[in-house]
C-alpha cells in the first residue's frame, strides 16, 4: 500500500510542477523575464524565445576563444597521467 501512495505522491507532484511550469510559460511568453530563487539565489533565467541570444554574437564570441587558447598553445591532456596522479596515494 505505501508503494502505491508514494507513486500516487510522485504523480500529483510532477501533475503540480506540469501546471507551476505551463504557468510560468504563459508569464514569458509575452515577454517576462522570470528568476526562481533557491535558497534566496536565483537558478535560472526564462525568458521569451523572442529576446535569444543573437548567433552572430555567440559565434564571434567562440571565435576569440578559440583564437585565444591558440595562441597560449597549450598541449593537449594527457587523461592517462591525469588519471595516475589523481589515484597516487590511494589505497
């Protein structure tokens, strides 16, 4: 019987954060930026498909990047010796 009611719990809870969600969505939609907090500290951002990240931006962006970790030429990892020194010294 608790394996049932636990279930039972489960489903009406994800019933729950299915409606809190749709709720939110509706907010956002139109434009709302809305930040749920844990603890005080906002999580994550929703925010309308409308105000996305502009692709021209995030690409130039990764371009610097990738120039900038050209030119410090760092070698690639070794996971191999990563992995030895990570498990010196334990039993």
């Amino acid at each position: 019987m608790a394996a049932i009611s636990s279930k039972l719990e489960k489903e009406i809870v994800l019933l729950e954060a299915k409606n809190i969600l749709r709720a939110l969505l509706d907010r956002v939609e139109p434009g709302e930026k809305i930040s749920p907090p844990r603890l005080g500290t906002p999580v994550v951002t929703l925010v309308s498909r409308e105000e996305h990240i502009d692709r021209e931006k995030a690409h130039a962006a990764a371009d610097r990047i990738r120039a900038r970790a050209k030119a410090l030429a760092v070698e690639p990892l070794d996971w191999a010796a990563l992995k030895d020194d990570r498990d010196e010294g334990r039993p």
